[in-house]
C-alpha cells in the first residue's frame, strides 16, 4: 500500500463516511452515534500525527491527483501549511465532538447534526491538503453547503433568517472566488500551489488582468474571512448552536477564508510579487480596518456570543495583515496566528456555551460573579480572553509580537500602532467581563439547568479544559521545534522568506 | 444497431396499446430496457470506431433514407436512455394508483412513441426526415401533455401545440427553401454542396425561428411554464428533460452541419446568444417569485435552456480553435447535465404531490424529516443545477464561463454568473422549507421505494457526470462526423 497516495485519501474519507452513515442512523442510537463520531475523530488525529511524523521526519511528499479532463487536475498535496491546518481542524474536531455529543443531549435531529458536522470537517480538511486553487475552491463551497444545514439546525425562525444571510454572503463569495479561479486559468494556465512564480513570467501587459483578479478573489474569500465590509454574516450566524459557533464559526469557516487568502498571497501570486504590483498595501490597510472596526464594534456588544463574534472579526483579520506584510517575522506571525486564534477563541466560545448551558445565562450583565459557580469555567475563559489580548505567555502574545516585530522590520511602523490600539480594545471589552465575572456579586439566583459531577457535564468541561491548556503550551514552549511557531519557521524558511 | 433504437421504443409503443394490466407495464419495462441496451452498445460502438451512417433499405443519399450516428447524437441518445429508463421504472408503481390507473394506457403508448421518435430525430440525416420526425415529437409530446385531463393541462396543452406548429410550419417553409437552392435535403450534402445567398439565408433564418420557439428561447417562452407545470409529474420530467433537447439538437446541426460556416452571419449568433442571456436572467427570475413547486422547476427550464444558446456567438466570433471546442463542449454538457437534473427535481416533485397531495411550497415544510430521500434528490439535483463542484452543471459553467473569458465577450459572462446566483436563490428557496418546522400531522402518505429511488439515480447521475467529463469530451471533438461526407466540425 502506498500512503504517500492513501493517507490523504483516508484523512478524506475519515470524516466522509462517518458523515455519510450517521445520516442514516436512527434518532435514537445515541451510543452507536457517538462511537462512530469518536472512532472518526480519534482515527483522523492519529492519521494527522502520522503524516506529520512522515512529513516532518521522514520527508515524504503525500500527493494524490486526477485528472477532471477539464485541464486542470483534482490535486491534493500535503505541505507544511497544509499539516497545520489539518493539524488544528482534526484536533479540534476531535474535542468539538466530544463537546458537541454533551451539548446536544436530547434535543431533536441530532442525526442531521453530526452528520452535516463531519461533512464540514471534511471539506476543512479537503481546504487544507488542495494542492490547487480549483481543488480548493471545490471544498470551499462543500464547505458552505454543509454548514448552512447547521446553522439553521434550531429551525427557528431567527436561525432560518441568519441561515439565509449566511446563505447569500457565502454564495456571493464563492462566486467570485469562481470567476476569479477562472479567469486565472484562462489567462496563466493550471497552476499548482508548488509552482509559486509562474505568474510573475507573464509580462507587463496582463498586470492589470493580475491586480483584477487578486481583487476579486480577495473580495469573495474576505467573506469568509470576514474582512469588513463583508463581515455582516458572522454575528448573524451566531445563531446557531454553541459548537457550530465554536469549530465552525471561530476556526473552520474563517479560517478557511483566511487560509485562502494566505495561500493565494504566498503559493498563487507569491508574496513579493504580489507586493511589487502593489497590491498589498490596500490589503494590509482592509485588515487594520477591519482589526479596529471588529474591536469597537465589540465593546458595545451585550450578548456575550455576539461579542466573541465581534471578537473573531477583529482577530482573523491578524492573519491577513501578517501576510501582507512583506517581512519574514510576519509571515511567521500570520501562519502562528491560524493555530493560535483557533484554540483560544474555540475556547472561549465552548466556556460562552457553558454558561449558557448549565445557567442559562446569555448576557455579558448576567455574568456577574459567575466564578463562585462556575470556577473552572471561568478560569479558563480568563485565560483564553488573556491570551486574546496578547498576556504572556499565553499563546496570543507569541503572535503578536512576530506580528509587531515584522512590521518594525519592514519599515511600516503604523501597523504596529494597529497592533497596540486593537490590544487596548481586545482589554476593554474582555477586562470588564472577567472583572465581573470574578470580582462582583451575582445579581440573582443561579438556575441550573444542567446537573454534573463538577459545575457542569464532564463532557462539556474536557474539551476547553484541553484547549485552553493547548492555548498555554502553545506560548510556554514556542521556542520548542515542533510547536507552532516552530512550525511556522519551518513554513517561512521552507518559503525561501524565513533565515 | 441504429435501426433498432428507432424499432424497439415504436413495437413497444404498439404492444402497450393492445396489452392490458401487468403485461402492459411488461411489454413497457422490457421496451424501456432494450432501448437503453441498444443506445448504450452504439455508443461504445461510436466510441470505438467512430462516427457511423447507414442508409435504410440500401438506398444511398439522396435517393433513400440514412440514419447517421456521431458523437453528438450518441450523447443526446444516452441522456435520452438514462433518463427514459428511470421515467419508465418511476411510471410503472406511479400509474398503477387509482387515479392515474385509467390513463395508463394512453400514456405507455405515447411515451414509447416519443421515445421512438427522439431516437430517429437524433439519427436524421436528412432534412426533410428532420421535418417529419420533429412533427412525431411535437404531436407525441403536446398529447402526453394533455395527458392529465383537467382544464388548465388541456389550455396549456393546446397552446403548446399550437407554437410547435408554427414553428414546424416555419422549419418546413425552410426546408423547401433549401430543396430549391442545393437540390438536395441530405444534410452533410447540402453542407458540402455549399450554396450561398440570399435563399440559404432565408432558410437558416425561418429553420432557426422555428426551432427556438420549440426550445422555449426568451421571448418564445411563454407556452412553456403552464405546459410543463400542469403535466402529471413524469410527463413533465420527460418534456424538459428531453423534448426540449430534441430541438436543440436539431438546431445545433442545422447550424454546423447543413450550413457552411461562410453562410452563417456572426450577427445572427450574436442575437441569439443575447436571447440566452435574457432567457437566463428573466427565466431564473421567474421561477424565484413562483410558489409552486412545478412552475419553479418550469421557470428553471426557461433560465437553464438559455446558457445552451450562448454557444453560437462563442462558436462563431472566437477565433481559436481550442476555445470554440471548449464552448462547444461546455453547452452540449449543460444539455446534459440539464436533462438529468431537471427530470430529477421533475420527479421528485411528484414524489412530493403524491406525498401531500399538492406541490405547494408551503406543503414542503419539515419534509427533511418525513420524506428525507426525497430532500436529498433535491438538494442533489439543485446543487448541479447551480453549477457547484463537482457536478456536471460545474464542469458545464466552468467551461463556459473559461471559453467567454477567453473570447473576450465579456457581457456573456453575466449568465452564468448572474444565472448561478439566481438559480441559487431558488433551489435555496426550496430546500429552506425543508427546514422550516411545519404542522404537526400534516404529512404524509408513504411513497413508493422505486419512485423515490428513480429520481434519486437521476439526481446521483447528474452529479457523477462531473466526474466524467474526459469521455464526453472525446465524443464531441474526435466523433464529430469523421466518417461523414461534407460534415465538419464546428
């Protein structure tokens, strides 16, 4: 057998036909469900750690292609950027689902749910391992197939109405994301992710063809992204089940834009390149937008989700800047900061869920004195939210501080004041909340709606007990080879851009 | 083997007439099932061996008949098989129910005498021939649309009638004109025995009016909606999925095999690839402010029937050969991944009526839950139609969109962008309601395994033909009429 050509078809078909089969379970078969869930999950995180170790230690290229017969190929291909998207969306999967099954006990259609929720992870892990821009662009728009079901899974009718906004945002996107990928092909070729430069042979005359065409595609994978102004689905989307705004909301949705953006900046145009035909200076300046606007709009916030919503607004958008910033720090910094934001908002938004699962609390003035309850929970929400802010050593300042390193290097220091003012922001609306949540008296009796051993089910505990210690480690050992910033060196440096 | 697949559907349609009860549905299965073996062995044969052309009786051009198969009729044949063949396993449980059960009779014989004549309509070889055929099928199709029996299938079927008609009176009229100018009506010979002037002109212009107003092009649209939407549900998927493509077929040869390319004015195509657009814009409207389940699945026809027309200015006014074969290809795979799509939603919704007893939007509420097979065809069928990866409706758009980029035609692209975005808003604006918690107790009688499945093969082909694109590609650029005297390829 040949795993150069298998593995990445079973880190495919790990989460496919787990999703496949769960649609065709009966309501009731909750254990049945459950271990099929978690053999998947389970098995796709060996299945990562494995390819790492092959890739990393044995440097094997995993690399699976067919032809469509359209002139370009179905290509995946496994690089290092790959690896840590595919690293954090399985891990995270993993401990979603974990989440997710003592989240949604007893409530109607879990079937429909799980299912539709290993079709999501599938097309994150199909973004991940697209060896072209064709191919990612067919996971990008399973991607918003398979999450619409999810969004509107309450079915009432404020989740059908946000369903319907995600709807037509993401559609919009994805056809631009179409025409752009086209009109690509059309004037350079098929082009792989590996061959970074071919654009740059093309001669002056199709430069302004180049500049359209980076435009339209940032324009449709900046809804995703949320980039401001195409921001306007993701507080709606909050709608959906706690979850779903967790993997999907905070990592695998805008990640995915994010992703795309980071792939189409590096692998498609090539970084310089695209800086020579001046085209990353207004991408910097829409990310700092967005960075400052995301943040305000935060503050004013009073629904605690809505408020992280805000938040993953504000704080995808470091990813974008990085990597328009032409200085190896950045890069670093905006590949770091894909792993880095997920696991601390995921956090944030499994502690968010908590709350409002075991008492039912939903309002950031609810949340007073909430750590005489709720300790642990609260515990690791402050550590999250201080992580989002950029405390050492918590993950979040790694981040930041490549980010504000590579911006004094490359000689544009006003991003670094971008840096500072959206931190102070990221401190006025987390401080009071956590102020309030250990430092005043509760405003009223705790309901509890949810009884466990500890202050809420084992099961929605483990999971952000997992990633807030990750979100930790993460920032302790960043010096280490193997955590993701060493990662993220080794993507710069394999990028020719990195000492 | 041509032969046979105009034979069997024709026998068949005979022994349904006279047989009674299960030995109806028999003879009907079995005619079904011959026809879909016949098609599919010629196409491996045309595959193989290239274009084929036999001539009836021994007679050759111009004296007798001939029948001619190449990579675009075979593709057109197989659409036609597969779909035939579901619609004909979907038919046998669907006119055993007690109302339907006096009609089926009426319904086995016609429809295998549609069948019958697509066949010979996609083998024709002559122009007169192409004349008489269109007429079986017009006749066949606009009967089957009667079929029903209420007031509004009959007005809807009458007016139907009527504009085919007329536009078989217009084809004919154009017919006669080529007779006098080439002295002769075997298509490859009219082509090659060139003939310009103003009387070929004529007769393009009359040949082409006449079939578009069958194919529903915008501004002749108008008698298709009330048509296909008061059919019974598997004459409806029959009527869009293959009626139309008949005359497109027709159209596609008249354009690149009777007429040389001298004689075929770049204006022409230009309007009627402006058509197209319209056709996509307004029918795709349409079918967004419609409630009815059908009439949105009609209106879709209007919208997707559209796309096949940008073909001509693409064809026309690029000048690189790999882009016309890449333009080419793209509306010939809409065709076909069209077909599948729509008899799927076309069946479907006839799952659904018989279910709740109307097609009404509102009736679809929660059926996620009670009919989820049949929510999946039509989320399946919808995606293709939308032209998301991977589906052939993808493969379709990407192609086109590539070749209008390529030829520099750029208010073209506005179909299948615009088109993509509005018929996403109205496959949405079904499967929302799927979603939507709806009465309690409101739904449903169980329907029957084999039609929810019909319909769900359909749905899964239209899906998989994405994946096959290669076999297609070859039919339609190495098959083109090789063997064929005078024919050329666009």
């Amino acid at each position: 057998m040949n795993l150069n050509f298998w593995l990445p078809i079973l880190m495919l078909s790990s989460s496919l036909f787990t999703g496949l089969i769960i649609f065709f379970l009966k309501e009731e078969k909750v254990g049945l469900r459950t271990v099929l869930n978690l053999t998947g999950a389970v098995f796709k995180v060996v299945a990562v750690h494995y390819m790492a170790y092959r890739l990393l230690v044995l440097d094997q290229i995993h690399h699976v292609s067919f032809s469509m017969g359209l002139g370009f190929d179905f290509a995946l291909r496994v690089d290092f950027l790959s690896l840590m998207f595919l690293a954090l969306s399985s891990n995270l999967w993993l401990v979603t689902t974990l989440y997710a099954v003592g989240y949604l006990e007893g409530s109607p259609n879990r079937s429909r749910f799980f299912g539709f929720f290993s079709l999501c992870v599938t097309a994150c892990t199909g973004i991940a391992m697209a060896g072209n821009l064709i191919t990612f662009f067919i996971f990008y728009e399973f991607l918003t197939l398979a999450t619409y079901p999810l969004v509107v899974h309450r079915q009432t009718r404020e989740a059908l109405e946000a369903g319907r906004i995600y709807l037509w945002y993401t559609i919009l996107g994805g056809t631009l994301v179409f025409v752009g990928v086209v009109w690509l092909q059309v004037l350079a070729g098929p082009l792989d992710f590996i061959d970074t430069g071919a654009l740059q042979s093309l001669g002056t005359e199709s430069h302004f063809s180049l500049c359209t065409i980076f435009l339209i595609l940032i324009m449709g994978l900046g809804v995703k992204a949320a980039l401001v102004p195409l921001h306007g689905w993701l507080p709606v989307a909050m709608v959906a089940p706690a979850p779903v705004s967790a993997l999907l909301h905070a990592v695998a949705v805008v990640k995915a834009g994010a992703f795309g953006i980071v792939r189409v900046v590096f692998d498609v145009f090539g970084r310089d390149f695209a800086g020579s035909l001046g085209l990353l200076g207004p991408l910097a300046a829409a990310a700092s937008i967005t960075i400052i606007f995301g943040s305000i709009r935060a503050l004013s916030q009073t629904d605690l989700k809505k408020r992280l919503a805000y938040s993953t607004v504000s704080q995808v958008s470091y990813i974008t800047l990085g990597a328009a910033v032409i200085a190896p720090f950045s890069t670093v910094g905006a590949i770091v900061h894909l792993v880095h934001q997920g696991i601390m908002k995921v956090t944030l938004f499994f502690c968010a869920g908590n709350f409002a699962e075991t008492l039912g609390v939903h309002n950031i003035h609810q949340l007073k004195g909430v750590a005489r309850r709720m300790p642990l929970t609260a515990l690791l929400f402050t550590l999250a939210a201080f992580g989002m802010i950029g405390v050492p050593p918590m993950a979040g300042f790694v981040s930041k501080w490549y980010l504000g390193l590579g911006s004094v290097d490359a000689g544009s220091s006003w991003i670094l004041g971008v840096l500072v003012a959206s931190s102070l922001l990221n401190s006025a609306y987390f401080l009071p909340i956590i102020h309030a949540m250990w430092f005043e008296k509760p405003v009223q009796q705790w309901k509890t709606l949810r009884q466990g051993l500890l202050e809420a089910p084992w099961m929605l505990l483990v999971p952000p007990v997992f990633t807030a210690g990750a979100a930790l480690f993460a920032g302790l050992v960043a010096a280490w080879q193997w955590s993701p910033l060493g990662l993220a060196r080794q993507i710069a440096t394999g990028m020719g851009i990195y000492p | 083997m041509p032969e046979l697949l105009v034979l069997i559907p024709f026998t068949a349609a005979l022994l349904c007439f006279i047989l009674k009860g299960v030995l109806r549905s028999l003879a009907a299965l079995l005619g079904a099932s011959l026809t879909f073996s016949a098609s599919a062995l010629l196409a491996a044969d045309v595959y193989q061996n290239g274009a084929i052309r036999i001539s009836l009786g021994g007679w050759d051009a111009p004296l007798g008949i001939g029948l001619s198969a190449d990579g675009l009729s075979v593709i057109f044949l197989l659409l036609t098989a597969i779909v035939g063949l579901m619609v004909s396993i979907y038919c046998v449980p669907f006119f055993s129910g007690l109302h339907e059960q006096p009609l089926a009779r009426h319904f086995w014989s016609l429809w295998m005498f549609l069948w019958g004549s697509l066949n010979s309509l996609f083998l024709v070889s002559d122009v007169f021939n192409a004349y008489v055929v269109l007429e079986l099928v017009s006749i066949s199709a606009a009967a089957l649309a009667a079929l029903s029996g209420t007031a509004a299938s009959l007005r809807a079927a009458l007016r139907y009638f009527l504009t085919a008609m007329a536009g078989s009176m217009a084809f004919l009229l154009g017919v006669g004109f080529i007779y006098a100018q080439a002295g002769t009506l075997d298509m490859f010979l009219v082509g090659s025995s060139g003939g310009d002037g103003p009387l070929m002109a004529m007769a393009l212009g009359l040949m082409t009016v006449g079939l578009i107003m069958k194919s529903a092009l915008f501004p002749f649209h108008f008698w298709l909606p009330p048509a296909h939407g008061e059919a019974k549900a598997p004459v409806s998927a029959i009527l869009s999925a293959l009626v139309m493509k008949g005359s497109f077929f027709l159209l596609l040869r008249i354009w690149f095999n009777v007429f040389q390319d001298s004689s075929l004015t770049v204006h022409a195509a230009s309007v009627l690839g402006f058509l197209g657009l319209f056709a996509v814009i307004w029918g795709s409207y349409q079918a967004i402010i419609q409630s009815r389940l059908k009439l949105i699945i009609a209106y879709s026809s209007i919208g997707q029937m559209g796309y096949l027309f940008l073909l001509f200015p693409l064809v026309l006014t690029t000048v690189d050969a790999a882009w016309k074969i890449e333009a080419w290809t793209a509306c010939v795979f809409q065709a076909v991944s069209h077909g599948l799509a729509k008899a799927s939603l076309f069946l479907a919704a006839g799952n659904l009526i018989q279910a709740s007893g109307t097609d009404n939007l509102r009736s679809m509420r929660n059926i996620a839950g009670s009919l989820p097979m049949t929510t999946f065809t039509l989320a399946l069928a919808g995606i293709s139609l939308m032209g998301l990866p991977p589906s052939g409706g993808f493969v379709a758009k990407w192609m086109l969109l590539q070749s209008i980029l390529a030829s520099g035609q750029w208010w073209l692209a506005a179909a299948p962008i615009l088109g993509g975005l509005l018929t996403a808003g109205y496959i949405f604006k079904i499967l929302s309601q799927a979603f939507v918690p709806g009465a309690e107790g409101a739904c449903c009688k169980p329907v029957c395994f084999v039609m929810e499945k019909a319909a769900l093969v359909l749905a899964i082909f239209s899906i998989l033909i994405g994946f096959r694109a290669e076999e297609v590609i070859f039919l339609l650029t190495d098959r083109i009429c090789a063997a064929n005297p005078g024919g050329f390829w666009p």
